[in-house]
C-alpha cells in the first residue's frame, strides 16, 4: 500500500503504511517537513558542528562533542546494531532515507535555514544514534562528580550530602500507573509528564505509527524511529521517568607527551599509547578553532590534556608534588567513560519490539534491551499485567568510581559487566515514579527530593477510583512541600521590623501553593531567592564561589548559587553549617524583601523562557506559570537567581487501557516546528491551563493530508 499522510485537527501526523520499514520511511519524511530546522541543528549538534551556523555560543558543545568521540561512537554503535539486529537497522536506514527525501521541502518553510544560510545536509545511518546520544549524554549527570570534588576538596567529605539533590543541570519526570483495581472502568491508567528544557521546537512529538503489525500512538523523539518513551499500542501501554542512576565515570588522567604521539599511565603502572588527532571547529563569523582529540583506554579525554588543566587547583598540587621528582608522571587530564562507547549499544534494538508489544511481558522484555539513559518504566496491559523496573545498562564498578573522579593510574576502578537492574510492585494498586528514592535507588547518588511522589501518592490516596479525565488535577497541582525548612526557621525569628513581622505572619498563613495568580507565593519566593544569594555570599562557602577552570559547558553542575537554590532544604535542615548563622541569614532575607517587596503575583516574574539555537527576529511575550522546581507541576526556575522557567513539563500524557481513544496529550507549543504555523503554538493555552488534546484513532475522523 502506498504511504498515507493524515492530520488531526492539531495538525498533529498520523502515519499509515504497509510495512513497519515503509513507515519508518514516512515517519522520517513528515519530521523533516514539519521540523526541518530541528533536525538539522540536532545532526549537527551530534557531529560537533553546530556553531558553524550558530556561532560561538554553540562553540563549547561542538568541541565537547568532538572530544568526546559522540558521532564515532554513533557510528561504532549502528556498524554493532547491523551485525546483532540487521532488521532494526534496515529499518532505521528507512527513517532516515525519510528524513533526507524531506528535509529540502521542510528548509523551504523553515526560517531559520535563511537567516542562518544554512543549507540542509544528509543525515546518515548512524545519525539517529548520535542525536540520541548528543540528546542524553548529559542526563545521568556526570559533571556533578566535577562538583563532588570541588566541595570535598574545600569543605570535606562530609558536605557532599548537603548538596545531594537533583541540581540545575539534571531532567526529571512523573509518572504514576493506576491499576485497574483503583480505576472506575477496570483497566488501568498511566500518566504523567516528563520534566525537561523547553525547547522550541519541542523535544517531543506527537504522533500515530500504523502498519499491518502493529499501531501505535505516542511520543517521538523527533530524529528517532519509533516511540521510545511513552506509547500506546491498544493494548498495552508505557512510560518512563529519569531514573537517576550514575553510569558514567570521569578518570583522572596522567598523560605525557613523546616522539610518537601521547602516552597515559595505566592501573598497571605502564605507560600506554592514546589514540590522538586533531580536529578543526568552524565557529561562524570567528577564526576556525584546532582541538586536540585524545582518548585513553578508560574515554575520551574531556578536559585538559598532556599539558594539564590550566588553573586546577587539584593538578597544580599535583604537578607541584611532582616537580622534584627524576621521572615526571605526566600531567592530569580527564577522562570520560560511557556504556556506548565500551559497549557498542544505544539500546536501539528496544524500539521495534515496543512497537510490536501486545502485552506487558512483551514491554518487559523489549525494555530488556534498553541502554541508555538509564529509566524507570511502568507498563500496563488490557489483561491487568503491570510492570514497574529500572531499563537501562549500569556498570558493576567500585563504590567511588560512582561518587567522584577516580586516578586512572590505580588498579580498582575497571569496569565487571552490567548490572542487574531492579523491580517493584505496586502499593494499594498505585505505583509512582517522579526521580526520588524508589526502585533505582542502587543505582544513584543524587536523587529529587521525595516532595512530588509524596505529593502524587497523597492526591491519588484522596480518591478511591480513578479516571482517565481526572489526572490534570494531579499533572497541575502547585503544593510546595519543601517550603516548610524555610517556614519553620520564620517561625521562630523574634525582633523583626513590623514590616518584616507582617510579611512573616502573611507566609506562615499562606497556602503553600505556587499558583501564577498568588501575591504570596510571589512574596514567597522573593524571600528564597533572597535567603539563597546570603547563603551563598557566606565566607564558609567562599572557596566554592569560584568554579575550577573546566569548560563552560560544566558550570551549570559548578556554580555555587543553583547548587544553593536546588539544595536550600537540605541546608536549613542540617545539624551544622560549617558555622553559618542560619537564623541571621533568614532574618536577613525576610527584612531585605519587606523593605522593597514585589509588587505583583508569582506569575510576574516566574514565566516560560523556552531554549531556542536561534532566537526569533521578533520575540514572543511567553506567558506566566504556575509551579515551581518541587512541585507535581514542576517549572523550574533557579532560586536565588531567576524566576523565569527554563524546565517544565515537555510534554503530558495520560494512557487509558479501557479505551485507547479517551486517552489524552498535549505539549507546551504544538506539533510543528515552523514559526507562523497555525500549529506551531497552538498547544500553548491548553497546556497553561492543564487541559489537553484528544488522542484519536479513528482514521474517518482525521484528514487525509497525502500518499507517497
């Protein structure tokens, strides 16, 4: 049968073909139409050459992606899934002859190609992988173990669980399942919303993937064949959060330079050979910049090099405890190693069994084969089966490789295979997963505080039977349990002005809840924010005040006002505080916000400021937002230094089993990617006011856009 091409009244696609490779291909080729300039900046932020168009800003990602091997890797990882799964990876070759057949029509509407003068490229077969890889290579976190090291270095082992909370650089979700026993219709219900950057276009598509095997609805990631995270087959759906779990390790290297080339020193006391070349990073409107490539037998080498680190204080004392000695040991670099590249898996081979799943044995065991990143899934079927687990490949290494960065040059910190990864049930027929300490709590070292489980779990415990149209009340609900550890300290400060007396007795008697409307979550936050810059101004953190010399890729892990934001609970909970004066510091935040208050509501100052690679010529006025980072309607900003959201709900979902057509959706903007559409923000006011989109199924309800 020839390809067909039919849209829903928000234009979201819905793909008919007559095999799972020809709709592979038509997947492909509607992406590329409908988000062109999305493509191709994400092929090219996996290649390392996005500043090329974009300029410098762009410049640290490409030379990090470059140093960091990620297309090389993509493409170890598609020559390994033509040998293991040639079927997959026909089939991904089919997404991509799609896209490419696209992509010119898909320029032609897209803006930005001219502004940029961008012209559109080929995308490989391996290029699927890279953008995955380029899009999660950050998500378990490891330039927190930069910061790990930071704080043990100046304030001592100790400290480090002071500021072990899900911080500014992490991506977080909710996700809770209902099983059919707590449902009005029998079956159960999935939902929830993945927490990620805002971006424009959004990091999630909506579509329907239909073929004589299978037929499937959910949500893409635009680049990527299939439906990884959140789909719908009729008869089975599932879902996942970001698990937290650390499976990647930062080395310190010791490298030297000789006549051949460059040398590292190996847990084995012997110098090996490392692979090295150079590469060129075009930076547009700039001079070309030359990177030194270098990878050990641990990764590739992400920072520094046979010359080390200019200005770590850490390898300076290194070098220095050296300088006497007869043989040097080279200079200290780090290293970066990661499951794909060890492994020569992206966990691709997942996607077409998820397709393919008519019940959760068969999600289970597709989910088998994930990699990365590391999930916690939750399934449920028509027959009542469940399933709660942690999905992904985890190293079996020593305690510390997961806590900090390891001497490359000590035995201890090899690699032993993969971990097994953990289960869990249901409690009272509810399951709920939101990146607190559940079934994955093996497997991490900084996890979200428990504040929106709790929440999901107290709301859900309000109400013996659910719906599938009850869920927005849980997606939007603005209760803000961790301000308490704020609260308690203002309820004990005596001697106040009457004016910061006022504003006092006005927080204690406020609601708790972050809504866009409220003058006191407004006045609230005021006094966080303020709260925050005085702790992070105190003389005990002052070491910690200025991030080590790594690239500014890494600061969002390193700078110490969000770490103070993200981890203030915890800080005005704590036994000791290195001598800090707490009371003082809170009494000190209160009168500074009475004596100049805010002047409007929550929703003034705390707004959606979506991540764009290009800005648009004319600005958008971006509306205002409930929540706030520890809500269930989590929109984060970052304490102490802006209101405004960068970090939301990407997108929100809700699986119905009894009837896969009363199941709902809906993401921040719309599902195309080209400014002026009239589905390009179309999504926005449902999306503010909690509502969303109908999932439809029935083709005699959609319009026929095209055959191919």
């Amino acid at each position: 049968m020839a390809i067909e091409i039919y849209r829903d009244a928000w234009g979201i696609p819905h793909l008919r073909a007559g095999s799972a490779a020809e709709l592979a291909h038509a997947q492909g080729l509607v992406t590329a139409r409908d988000r062109a300039w999305q493509l191709e900046t994400e092929r090219h932020r996996a290649e390392g050459t996005s500043a090329s168009f974009l300029g410098t800003n762009a410049l640290d990602w490409d030379v990090f992606a470059r140093r960091a091997r990620l297309d090389d890797t993509a493409r170890r990882c598609f020559a390994d899934l033509e040998k293991r799964d040639p079927e997959t990876a026909d089939w991904v070759r089919a997404y991509v002859d799609g896209v490419n057949a696209g992509l010119a029509e898909g320029a032609e509407d897209a803006p930005e190609f001219r502004r940029t003068g961008l012209t559109p490229g080929t995308w490989h077969p391996w290029t699927p992988l890279g953008v995955w890889l380029a899009t999660h290579i950050l998500f378990a976190g490891f330039p927190a173990k930069l910061w790990r090291e930071q704080v043990v270095a100046h304030l001592g082992a100790d400290a480090v669980g002071l500021f072990a909370t899900d911080g500014p650089g992490t991506s977080g979700s909710n996700g809770w399942l209902v099983s059919g026993e707590r449902t009005v219709t029998g079956q159960a219900v999935i939902a929830g919303d993945p927490h990620r950057w805002i971006e424009d276009p959004g990091v999630y598509q909506q579509i329907h993937l239909s073929c004589p095997e299978f037929d499937v609805v959910g949500l893409a990631v635009p680049g990527i064949p299939g439906i990884a995270h959140f789909g719908h087959t009729g008869t089975v759906a599932w879902a996942i959060t970001n698990a937290m779990a650390d499976y990647q390790d930062l080395y310190r290297e010791r490298l030297r330079r000789t006549g051949a080339g460059v040398e590292a020193l190996g847990p084995d006391g012997v110098w090996h050979r490392a692979a090295r070349h150079t590469e060129v990073v075009e930076a547009a409107g700039e001079e070309p910049v030359e990177i030194e490539v270098i990878e050990t037998d641990r990764g590739p080498v992400i920072i520094g090099g046979p010359e080390g680190i200019d200005g770590d204080p850490a390898d300076r004392a290194d070098r220095d405890d050296r300088a006497d000695r007869e043989d040097p040991l080279g200079a200290v670099a780090i290293s970066l190693r990661y499951p794909p590249r060890v492994t020569g898996d992206l966990g691709f081979g997942a996607l077409l069994p998820l397709l393919r799943a008519r019940r959760v044995d068969d999600v289970d065991r597709a989910f088998d084969r994930w990699a990365e990143p590391v999930n916690v899934v939750q399934a449920a079927d028509t027959e009542g089966g469940v399933l709660h687990r942690v999905a992904g490949w985890v190293p079996s290494r020593a305690e510390a490789d997961r806590l900090r960065l390891v001497p490359a040059w000590e035995p201890g910190h090899e690699w032993h295979g993969r971990r097994e990864t953990p289960r869990a049930g249901l409690t009272d027929g509810v399951a709920v997963m939101a990146n607190q300490r559940g079934p994955a709590a093996p497997l991490g070292v900084e996890f979200a505080p428990p504040h929106r489980a709790d929440r999901i779990t107290e709301l859900l415990a309000g109400k013996e039977r659910w719906s599938a149209a009850d869920m927005p009340a849980i997606h939007t609900d603005t209760h803000l349990a961790s301000a308490s550890a704020l609260l308690d300290h203002l309820r004990t400060l005596d001697g106040l002005t009457p004016e910061a007396a006022a504003l006092r007795h006005r927080l204690l008697a406020w609601n708790r809840r972050m809504d866009a409307g409220s003058a006191d979550a407004a006045h609230y936050a005021a006094v966080r924010g303020a709260l925050v810059r005085q702790l992070a101004a105190h003389p005990a953190f002052a070491t910690l005040a200025t991030p080590p010399p790594y690239p500014e890729l890494f600061q969002p892990w390193l700078a110490l006002l969000p770490r103070v934001g993200f981890a203030l609970e915890h800080l005005l909970r704590a036994g000791e505080l290195y001598g800090v004066d707490r009371p003082s510091a809170v009494r000190a935040a209160i009168e500074e916000v009475a004596a100049d208050p805010p002047a409007g509501v929550w929703g003034d100052t705390h707004r959606l400021t979506p991540w764009r690679a290009l800005e648009p010529e004319t600005p958008y006025d971006e509306p205002a937002l409930s929540g706030d980072h520890d809500c269930v309607l989590c929109t984060s900003g970052v304490p102490g230094l802006t209101d405004g959201a960068a970090r939301g709900p990407a997108a929100r979902y809700v699986w119905d089993l009894a009837r896969r057509d009363d199941s709902r959706w809906v993401v921040p903007l719309g599902a195309s990617g080209v400014p002026g559409s009239p589905h390009h923000r179309d999504q926005l006011p449902l999306w503010l006011a909690g509502d969303l989109v109908p999932v439809v199924t029935d083709w005699d309800r959609l319009n026929k856009e095209t055959d191919v």
